[in-house]
C-alpha cells in the first residue's frame, strides 16, 4: 500500500515538469515586463511621419489633450501624443528632438530665444481667499509682503486678528514660477507657506480656511474662493487682454526652427477660431488672430 | 529516480531564478538611488544636506534638515498616539477580552491595514484638520494632524506582532505570578510584559518603520511647509513628501536633491531595520 502510495506521488511530482518550465516562463515573463515598464519611457521617441509628440508643462498639458483629442477626430491617420514633464522638460525636450513641439507656461529664458515660438493662449494667476473673507483687493506689493513673511496677520489689511494661512505650490511647479516671476522677483516665498501640489488642492484648502491666501490658475477659479483684485483691477478677461491684469503668463508651443508639416498644422489648428473658442470655453484667454497670421 | 531527480534541479533552479530577480531589483533600485543622490552631495557638502536649513532647490540650496526633523517629529509623535493604543489593544486581546470577543476584534483590527492611505489622508483632511484647525488654532494642517493619522495607520502592525509576542509566553509563567497571589493586572505588568518585551519592542518599530515611510497621507494632512515646525500645531514635511511633491516637475540638480532625500531615507530606514532585526534576534535567544 505505501509503496503505491509512494509511487503515485513520484508520478504527481513528475507531472511537475510542465510545472518547472512554467515557473520559468513566469520568471521569463515577470523579466520582459519588467524591463518593457522601465525602459519603455526611452523607446518612445515618436519619430514616425504621422506621429506628433507634444511635451512639457503641465499647465498647458490637459488643455493640450483636449486640442489633440479635436485633432484627431478630424484626422483619424495621426496620432498626437501629448506628454508632461513641465515647461524646462518641454524646452528641452525640443532642442534635443525628443518633441516636435514643445509647450511652456513662461517665457523663455535668454539662452532657449533660439528656439521658435507661437502664443496659444494667456492664463492668468488669480490671488485667491476664502469667500467669507472681507477683503476685495490688494496692492501686489502687499501680496509680495504677505508671501514674503513680513505680512503674518490679517490685520492691517481687513481688520480681523488673526494669522495669515499662505498656501502655495511647491518647488519646480509651472504655477509657482509664474508666481515668483510675476509676483515675487527675487525674494523668496517664506518657509513657513503650505505647500500643495496641484492648483486644485489650494482651492481646496482654501475654500475652508477663512484665513487662508493663495495662487491658482485663473482658469480654475470657482465660487468657492474668492479672486482678489490687484491694484484695483479685478481678474477678468477684458482687464487682461488690455495688461491692465498685470498676472498673466502666456501659453507657449516651442519648435526648433519655422513649424513645417504635421507640427505646423496642429499649431494652425490651435489657433484656428473653433480652438480659441474651445480655449475660451475653458477659462483661459484666446489669442487675438493677428498673432497667429504671423506664421 | 534521476528523471525525478532532474525535474527537482530543475525547479530548484527556476524558483532560484525568481528569488535571484527578485533581490536583484532590490539591489539595482539600491545602486540607483546611490548612484543618482551621492554626486550632487559630494559637490555641495555633506554638511549643507545634513545642517542646512533652507529648501529652495531652484536657488540651488537643499537643506534638509527640516525634513530630517519634520520626519522624526512626526514618526515621534505617531509612536506616542499608537503605541499605547496599541498595546493596550493587545493586552486587552490577549488577557482580559473573551475569547469569542478578540476572535471577531482581531481581524477587524487587521483589517485597518487593509484602508488605503490615501482614505486615512482624505478623512483626516476632510474632518480631523477643520477640527484642529478651529479648537486649537493654527492652519489644523500640522505636526498633530500627521502624528494622529499616522499613530492609527501604526496600529495593526503595532497590535499583532504585539498580540504574537504575548502570546507566546508560556502559561506557566502566568500561573506561577496568580498561585504566588498577584493580581491579572500585576501579573500583565511584571510578568508578561517583561517576557514578551522585545517581540513588542520589534513590533513598536516596524510601526515605526510604516510611518516613516508614509507618504500620501503625510502629503494630504501635513501641510508640507519645509521649515523647521516651531509647535506641533504648525505645518511639516517628512523626507517622503519632499520627493513626492516634488517629482512632478524637478529636472535637473532639483531631481538630483530628491534623490538624494531618498538616500538619507533609505540610510534612516536601514538603521531601523538593522534595529529591528537585532532585538528580534536577541528574543529568539532567549
């Protein structure tokens, strides 16, 4: 009896074989994903004639997404992929080829002026505060001072006693250079400031703190925080595109030399009314039409 | 018998092969953050990394200090809210509740650790902030806030291996303390207690060991401010958070810095391992 037993078990673990390779073919797969997940990011290049690759800031990407999303469906052959990786990424990623077009949320510095550009759009930064907050206005000065540290309480700017909440984006964010460049020149925003990583987390902290003061996309404004007006002049459309709204940062596509083939016409279509319009819609500042004749 | 002989080598092998991808990701994730974090420390000084105050990477100085502190501040203070919980738990599970009774409370307990982070960040933000924030004053985002969320995220891990440690104290040693006449609690206190002292220690840091490597529900309730907290009602970063936040945009010396936060986390992490290990190993000579 324990000898059949035995034997039935040597032949179960004989039927193992299958079993041995299939742990290898596990393993074999297990390495191929592996190394698939990281060296995909470098495979892709876009390099082929109907492929676009649109990079860089993340400001710009979702709007950017949704304009390529309108592309394709009018052109079914391409494929536009629009990548993040910020306005510096984006920059860089055209110089070197890796991007037929690359998007910035600033200006560019004097060391990336080769570089060819075309506006697509404004986005304003608008200050925000709690709604409950009685405050309508401030000079950017005081904006500057309360960002600084030297400001702390709402005191001297709309009575109440009570210590100043500065909420802002971290290090390295589109948003947060905007800020800094437009805003805060060379002081440093204070250390004591909460950081958040996206635009939609300060809204957020915002909207509940009654103390709290914060920096969002214009665009992303909603009633549940206040925008404050600069200098008298409230963030709206007209404000801005007269620069009477002095936080205003431009949308930019980047190409290395004059757009030419599949990359000058999604710029075209960006600029084109209906996208404008879109851009519009989405709570930035369309272009006006003359800029884009200048291609 | 040398087929099936053959058929084991060949197992042997493949499971050899699994196990041997396995470490070796380990050990290649370990030379990259070396190999990306270490330069930029060599060009800016140990010092500047270790002592520095100011984190403003794109005027190129990376002191981390405050998050080194921020990180310790906060692991400190989730040790003080979960482990008395913790063990009180377990002391409560192992010899006082029914039986019946810590049957259905010991899964439920595991099953905290089931909660993804980012739940525990969102109800702290949601209700556990606005509370701090309106009955003690402050952004409510803060050292208090993060110790809070973090000592309940610590206490499965804290209560079951604390509830194995007591367990595995003989009975006997119990019904020597009760026939010598000491009470259950007295008996708890100085009898079982010391016995299963270092299972419960191993326990406290592996706890500790989860909330120093806790990210997304630091990020969402700790207010992320890189400075040095002057009170436990004011905003922190832990070193997690730095490069969390952060990933997103960094390029360059920036992304260099994270890296190099990820270093002295893993340096932090291997010291609490390395701890672990050891008091655990001395349980087992007993």
């Amino acid at each position: 009896m324990e000898t059949m037993e035995a034997k039935r078990r040597r032949e179960t673990m004989s039927a193992g074989w299958p079993s041995a390779s299939a742990t290898r073919m596990t393993a074999t797969l297990l390495f191929i994903l592996l190394s698939v997940i990281i060296f995909f990011p470098s495979c892709r290049q876009g390099r082929s004639g109907h492929n676009l690759v649109v990079a860089g800031s993340t400001s710009v990407q979702p709007f950017a997404d949704k304009w390529a999303e309108v592309f394709m469906e009018k052109r079914p052959d391409m494929i536009v992929d629009v990548q993040g990786g910020g306005s510096s990424a984006g920059i860089q990623a055209v110089k070197t080829g890796a991007a037929h077009i690359g998007m910035s949320s600033r200006e560019l510095k004097e060391d990336e002026m080769d570089l060819f550009q075309i506006e697509v759009a404004h986005d304003g930064l608008a200050i925000i505060v709690h709604p409950d907050n009685p405050l309508d206005n401030l000079t950017i000065d005081q904006v500057k001072s309360i960002f600084v540290g030297e400001i702390t309480t709402w005191e001297t700017l709309n009575g109440q006693k009570k210590p100043i909440t500065v909420v802002v984006r971290e290090e390295g964010s589109g948003t947060r250079g905007a800020f800094q460049e437009l805003v805060m020149g060379k002081s440093r925003i204070t250390k004591k400031a909460i950081v958040q990583d996206s635009n939609g987390t300060v809204r957020e902290i915002v909207s509940r703190d009654p103390q709290a003061i914060g920096f969002i996309s214009l665009g992303l404004v909603n009633d549940r925080v206040k925008a404050l007006a600069l200098n008298g002049v409230a963030p709206c459309e007209e404000a801005i595109l007269k620069k009477e709204y002095k936080l205003v940062r431009p949308f930019l596509f980047l190409t290395k030399e004059a757009p030419t083939g599949l990359a000058k016409e999604f710029i075209d279509f960006v600029l084109s009314p209906e996208i404008q319009e879109l851009v519009h819609k989405e709570g930035l500042i369309p272009v006006k039409k003359e800029q884009g004749s200048k291609l | 018998m040398t087929k099936l002989d053959r058929n084991d080598r060949l197992v042997r092998l493949g499971l050899l092969m699994i196990a041997l991808s396995a470490i070796s990701v380990l050990a290649i994730i370990t030379i990259f953050i070396f190999e990306q974090g270490t330069p930029i420390m060599f060009k800016y000084g140990f010092r500047s990394f270790f002592l520095g105050r100011d984190w403003y990477p794109s005027e190129k100085s990376f002191g981390l200090l405050p998050m080194i502190v921020g990180s310790l501040m906060v692991t400190f203070g989730a040790l003080i809210i979960g482990v008395p919980l913790g063990l009180a738990s377990a002391i409560f599970l192992t010899e006082f509740s029914h039986r019946r009774l810590s049957r259905i409370l010991k899964p439920v307990i595991e099953l905290l650790a089931g909660i993804p982070s980012v739940v525990y960040g969102f109800i702290g933000l949601m209700f556990l902030v606005p509370f701090i924030r309106e009955r003690f004053g402050g952004p409510g985002l803060s050292v208090l806030a993060a110790s809070i969320i973090l000592g309940i995220m610590i206490l499965p891990t804290v209560i079951s291996i604390s509830i194995d440690a007591i367990r595995a104290v003989p009975d006997s040693y119990r019904e020597g303390s009760i026939a010598l006449g000491a009470t259950r609690w007295q008996t708890v206190r100085l009898v079982v207690l010391p016995a299963a002292r270092s299972g419960i220690i191993a326990g406290i840091i592996l706890g500790m060991g989860r909330a120093i490597g806790e990210t997304m529900a630091v990020i969402m309730v700790a207010g992320n401010a890189a400075d040095i907290p002057g009170s436990i009602l004011a905003p922190v970063r832990t070193l997690t958070s730095n490069i969390a936040l952060e990933m997103a945009y960094a390029s360059g010396e920036h992304r260099e810095a994270l890296f190099a936060t990820g270093v002295i986390l893993f340096i932090i992490i291997m010291i609490l391992n390395t701890m672990a290990n050891v008091t655990s190993a001395r349980q087992k000579k007993k």
